[in-house]
C-alpha cells in the first residue's frame, strides 16, 4: 500500500434500480460497512508491525473470546472514527445512487470485490463456480499474515465464512437488478484537504498502535 494511498478518501458509487424494501437497503449499508471495516483491519495489521504485536500479544494473553472475526474488528475500532463507511449521498430514482466515504485503499478493495461479483452474476454456470472459487481464494491470501498472529485454521475459515455470508448480499441484490454498476472517484483537493483535516489520514490512524 503506497504512502499516498494511506491519506485518499475516495467516494464509492453504487447505481442501483429497481424497487427497494427498508431491511433490504439496512442490511446492504450494514454488511456493506461489515465488509468495509473488514478489510480495514486486513490493512492495518499489513501495514504496521505495532498493530501486528498489538494483536498477537492479545492472542497470547489469553483472551478468549478474541478469535479472528472480532480481532479485526477490535483493530478496526481501534481506528474510531476511520472505522465507517461515511454516507455522502442516496439519490433514490431509477437508476439512483448510493455513495460512501471512506479510506481509499480499503473503498478499492470493496469495489473490486463487487465488480467480481457482477461478473459473477453475468457468467454462465461453470465459469460462476470458477470465480467464486477465486473470490475465496483471494480472501485467504489476504488473510493468511493471521496465521503468523497465532490464529488457527479454523479460525480463518470461521472469518471467512462471515465475510462470504455478507458479500452473499452484495450477491443477491445485484442478481435482482438492484445493484447495476459500481465504481469509485477521488474525492476532490478541497474535499479531500477538508476530510483530512476532520478525521485524519490512514498514516495517523497507525500511530494509536504505537
């Protein structure tokens, strides 16, 4: 992850059709941000060796409940208020948006996660199996530095597993119609200035572990 990256908030952009329901459009926002928080704490212990030891000694203490799935949500916590997708705006028409805020590195991720899982949707039976089989295959090669935290195995099928269930969401909606496309900008010099300075920048969210 370049330096530069550590400090961009970029905007991720949903369009979307179709009639929604309330709990559809809750559970979307809340597995959305699930996932966004997920692979914010998959940075974060890549990116810095306090955050490492930060949760290898938690591992080591004892701490029982501690296993992968609320490891990464205890360092994601621990980014306080770079731990949410922002909402910056719902425009409800057909098609209509939905954009979120949030580090640019971990929006990059969320969105190349949908666009696979657009592509899955659109593929035929043999090559959907394919790709999911990569989906997950990616996933375990970004979790795997768990395993040097002192994680099990069965640990990082349990997290994985949680994250499968909650892109199944993503999934569901886009094969209904609802989700169409997505895609991310940058935030622009003087939103991005102004986001810096109310939270912060990725780089100053890595010192809390020092």
């Amino acid at each position: 992850m370049s330096a530069e990256w550590q400090s961009i908030y970029t905007v991720l952009s949903f369009e979307i059709d179709e009639n929604w329901y309330a709990p559809e459009m809750g559970t979307f926002l809340l597995h959305l941000n699930d996932l966004y928080r997920f692979y914010l704490g998959i940075e974060v212990i890549h990116a810095d060796e306090h955050a490492r030891n930060y949760l290898r000694n938690k591992k080591q203490e004892g701490e029982q409940r501690l296993n992968l799935t609320n490891g990464l949500a205890f360092i994601s916590h621990k980014a306080e208020r770079y731990n949410h997708l922002r909402v910056v705006r719902i425009q409800y028409e057909s098609p209509g948006l939905q954009d979120l805020a949030g580090i640019g590195v971990v929006v990059g991720h969320i969105k190349d996660l949908a666009l696979r899982l657009i592509d899955v949707a659109a593929s035929k039976d043999e090559r959907r199996l394919k790709n999911e089989r990569l989906e997950i295959e990616n996933l375990k090669e970004r979790i795997k530095i768990a395993k040097d935290l002192g994680f099990t195995d069965k640990e990082i099928k349990n997290v994985l597993g949680w994250a499968k269930k909650r892109q199944k969401t993503i999934s569901y909606l886009i094969e209904e119609g609802k989700i169409r496309s997505v895609s991310e900008r940058r935030l622009g010099q003087h939103e991005q200035t102004e986001k810096i300075h109310q939270y912060g920048s990725f780089s100053q969210l890595l010192r809390r572990f020092k």
